[in-house]
C-alpha cells in the first residue's frame, strides 16, 4: 500500500512503478480471517461514530474502469450498518450540475456528522476526465486543484474524516476483465463501448492522477494507492486503511456516548421522582 502523505505532497508519484499485485508475504488463505475481523471491527467504531456524533467518514473511491470501485463498496462497505451510510455514483453532469459550480452537486452528498458517505468517483473527475477528454480549457480545470484542497479542508474543520482510494490495476488485468465482461452473461450490462474507448488515453490518466496525488494529498486528506489486480488484497487493504482511521477516535467517541449516558440516566431518575 502506497500512502502518500502531506510530507511528499507536491512529489511527483510514478504509477507505472508501484505495484498492482499483492506482495508475496500475503496470501489470500491468511486474508479471509484478518477481513472477517477488520470488517466487526469496523461496525463497533461505526456505531461509536453514529452515536456520539462528533465526526463523520467520507470515502472516496477512484479508479481505471474495471478497477472494483463497485467490488470495494460491496464487499467492505457492507460490513457497515446501512443505517448511517449512503453511496453516490458521479457521471457525466447533468444540465442542472452544469449549471452550477463543480463542487455544487458533490456537496450535496457529504455526510453528516455520525454518517458515512462513499463516493464512486468524485469531484476529481473533474480534474481528470474533463482534462483527459479536454471538456474545458486548461485555465479553468487547473484552478480546480486549489479549490478542492479547500473543500476537503473545510470537511476536515467540520469533523469529516477523509479517505481517499486510488484502486491501481494494470493495463492488462483491465483488459482481462472488460473482456470477462463479454464473456458473463450476468456481467453483459457492463459493456461499454467507452471503457474500450478511454484504454486509448492510458497514458493521459496516468500523467492526470499522478498530478491529482502530488496536488491534493495532505496530512488531513491523504491519497492511498490500493493494489488492486486481486480483488482479495484490494479489498483487505481499503478495510486496514479505514480501520486505522477510525481507531484513534474510539475513546472520544466512547466518552462521549459514556457521557450521554449519564445524562440520560440522570433525566429518567428525574422523571421517576416526580411520577
């Protein structure tokens, strides 16, 4: 797992050289057991989160096609209680959205504090798609790096807690997978011709999320590039990183709830004097 943090936040970071396989110390036999537990762990601090109110969870999923950003939300977001949890896909604008400022229809979803919202891609493609596929000029998505550094920071002020995901496959393993596609018949309402289309700007995504990770990763908001050839691992790894971001609140959260607590007990011995 790569973790970029605010200390190499402006360096330049080469895909092509991070890994998109498992190392070979873990093993998908060990994996299932280490998944199982991160993944009740991670309900008890969600319930501490959604109880004591203090912080919220912003999951952001980016990723090649065929990358598992659909796969991830499945298999670790469903270990979390649907209570408090909520996916937004982003696509193309609509007139509306583009009637609006980038930013307008992605604000909308972030969460509230006890909630955890995850994004299946973001706000970033609008420094990625709309500059691979040149939608506007360089002038105005450029500037957008500066005002998504200030929007996660405001999230952060707020209490938000975000993760950001970069699902990293390799060329090969996408086509591999666009073609099961085709093979699937329970997979056919995949296919898209654009997903065949976009392999021809490989290189231009490349250079785009290489500039997305040296721009926008900070200390508060770092970007976490995620192997991702084998389900198994890509998954394993998004359930350590969100595991490890939440434990250092559980004592807050766990005061906090230990404090309501008292309250409550304090109303309803209040009441009872007075029946």
């Amino acid at each position: 797992m790569q973790l970029i943090t605010s200390a190499s936040q402006g360096a330049k970071v080469r895909l092509e050289k991070l890994p998109t396989t498992p190392p070979k110390h873990e093993q998908k036999t060990d994996a299932k057991a280490e998944f199982e537990a991160l993944g009740e762990e991670l309900f008890d601090l969600q319930d501490l989160m959604w109880g004591s109110r203090l912080n919220s969870v912003l999951i952001v999923l980016q990723g090649r096609d065929t990358a598992g950003k659909d796969g991830t939300i499945k298999h670790v977001v469903g270990s979390l209680n649907p209570r408090g949890v909520s996916v937004a896909s982003f696509a193309a604008p609509t007139l509306e959205e583009r009637e609006h400022d980038f930013l307008w229809r992605i604000h909308r979803h972030t969460p509230r504090l006890g909630e955890t919202a995850i994004f299946n891609r973001s706000h970033y493609e609008d420094v990625l798609a709309v500059r691979v596929h040149e939608l506007a000029p360089p002038s105005l998505w450029k500037e957008r790096y500066g005002h998504i550094l200030d929007f996660e920071e405001m999230l952060v002020e707020h209490g938000t807690l975000v993760l950001k995901f970069f699902l990293h496959i390799s060329r090969e393993e996408q086509e591999q997978r666009l073609m099961d596609r085709e093979k699937e018949p329970r997979k056919a309402w995949k296919i898209s011709a654009g997903d065949w289309e976009d392999r021809k700007h490989w290189a231009d995504y490349t250079r785009a999320y290489q500039d997305v990770f040296a721009r926008t990763s900070t200390k508060q908001a770092p970007w976490c590039i995620v192997p991702s050839d084998a389900k198994w691992y890509r998954n394993l790894v998004v359930a350590r990183a969100v595991v490890a971001a939440l434990r250092p609140h559980r004592e807050r959260w766990q005061a906090r709830l230990d404090a309501l607590g008292a309250e409550k007990k304090a109303e309803l011995k209040a009441w009872r004097r007075k029946r």
